[in-house]
C-alpha cells in the first residue's frame, strides 16, 4: 500500500483523479467501476445509509448517492477528503477513520463499498482483518474490489513472465481466493463481476454480511476525526 503519507500530501489527493481517469481508457474503467457499484447496490435503495471506505476523493459519492442513498465518506486521508469541491446532497459527511478500526457500531450501514483499497495490501492476514472490520460495520452487504485472475491482463502479465518479459508478477486472486479470505473474515460471496475481461484485471465483489440484529443506537460510536463528524450540507471542506 502506498504509505499514508503520500496520500496524505495534498499535491498528491490533488492529481489523483487528473492521473487516474483522464485518458478514454481510464475514463471507461471508471464508467464501467460506477455502472458496476450501481447494478451491485441494485437492491440497496432508498435511504439507505452506505459507508464508502475509503472514498478517497470521492469519486463514487455521485453514483452512491443516487436513487436516494445516504453516504458516510471516510478515508485515512484528509487531504484526499478535501480534494474534492462540492459533494452531491445524498452525502452526509466525511471523516477521518481508519480501516482497520472503525468509529462506527456494528452493523451501522446497510452497505459499505470498498474500492481500489484491498488489492493495495499485500498481507493476506491485513486483507482478511480490513474484511472483517467492513463486515463488523455492515448488516447488509459489503463491495469491494480485487486483482482477478479471470482476465486477459492477467493472462498477459503470466504470459510474459513466463518467456522472461516481465520478473515481476504475483498471481491475482482466484474466485475461491476472494471466497476463503471473505469467508475467514465471516462473509459469504454473492457475486464476482469482472470489470472487465479485455482492458482491465480487477473485479468487484458482493458478500453478505452476517445476519445479526440491527443496532438502533447512534451510527458513531466514538470519532478520530478532528471537526470531521457527521453534518448537513455534505460536511465540511
Ligand atoms: C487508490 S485510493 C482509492 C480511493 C477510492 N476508493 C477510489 O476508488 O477512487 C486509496 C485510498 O486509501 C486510503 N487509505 C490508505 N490506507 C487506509 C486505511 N488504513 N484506512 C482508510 N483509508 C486508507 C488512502 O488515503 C487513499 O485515499
């Protein structure tokens, strides 16, 4: 994972997006993470309350909030947070808060989405703690995104390696990978979508939560985050 401090450089939340999604390519693999995030949260309608961690800049919170969700960003970074300009009205806050210990109750949020995130942490064992604390979070399903073996980028990148191209390759995640570390961590896989097969190596995951009763006590327990809690108007800048 790139360390902390780096995304915490406001010059490096700023460019974030600018070198990420500019290019045709990259602007359809972010189309393409946003029809995916809205068919998977299909069923996760209106006012219903979901946790983006990380947010990032918050590029998702336009198609998280459609349809009348209601949206908690959180992120490690500040900067990244404040990156970005004007929120969407579905947005009820963004915070500080990392995702190995979240400030929230259990099962606060109907859904938690989780992109670009897990397939930064190389440990097994990390992976399998930050899933949990997701699914301790959620009472509904949670959505991420990992490295899929299922792809022709990933057929390519094998390939490669294997006539001496490329020496760096790890293998992506296979569907029963994604299932056992969902499963350590006390969720069950619904569904594995590539993003897609041809221009891209990633996929998003559905697992359900554990069935469990709803807390109706207060969505934060306790907050990290310095003049960062919940408010109206899409939270503070
Ligand atoms: C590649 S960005 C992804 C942002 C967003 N989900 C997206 O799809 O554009 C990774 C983000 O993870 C955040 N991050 C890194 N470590 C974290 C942690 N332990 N807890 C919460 N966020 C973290 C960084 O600050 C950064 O904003």
């Amino acid at each position: 994972m790139r360390k902390a401090g780096n995304w915490s450089d406001p010059g490096v939340a700023a460019e974030y997006e600018r070198r990420r999604f500019t290019s045709p390519l990259q602007r359809l693999k972010h189309r393409r993470d946003e029809s995916l995030v809205a068919a998977l949260l299909e069923e996760t309608g209106e006012g219903a309350l979901v946790l983006d961690l990380p947010a990032g800049t918050g590029r998702l919170l336009r198609v998280l909030t459609a349809g009348g969700r209601r949206v908690v960003a959180a992120d490690l970074s500040l900067a990244m947070l404040r990156a970005r300009v004007g929120l969407p009205p579905g947005v009820l806050g963004r915070l500080q808060a990392s995702a190995f210990e979240l400030p929230f109750r259990s099962a606060s949020f109907d859904a938690v989405v989780s992109l670009r995130f897990l397939f930064h942490l190389d440990d097994r064992a990390e992976r399998v703690r930050v899933l949990r604390e997701l699914g301790r979070v959620s009472r509904g399903v949670v959505l991420g995104q990992v490295r899929f073996r299922g792809t022709f980028k990933h057929l390519g990148r094998w390939a490669r390696s294997r006539v001496g191209l490329s020496r760096r390759y790890a293998p992506s995640s296979s569907r029963a990978d994604v299932a056992g570390e969902l499963e350590e961590a006390g969720l069950r896989l619904d569904r594995l979508v590539p993003v897609s097969r041809a221009f891209s190596d990633k996929a998003l995951f559905l697992a359900k939560a554990p069935v469990r009763r709803q807390s109706l006590s207060s969505t934060f327990a306790r907050s990290r985050a310095e003049g960062w809690t919940l408010g109206g108007e899409g939270g503070r800048k």
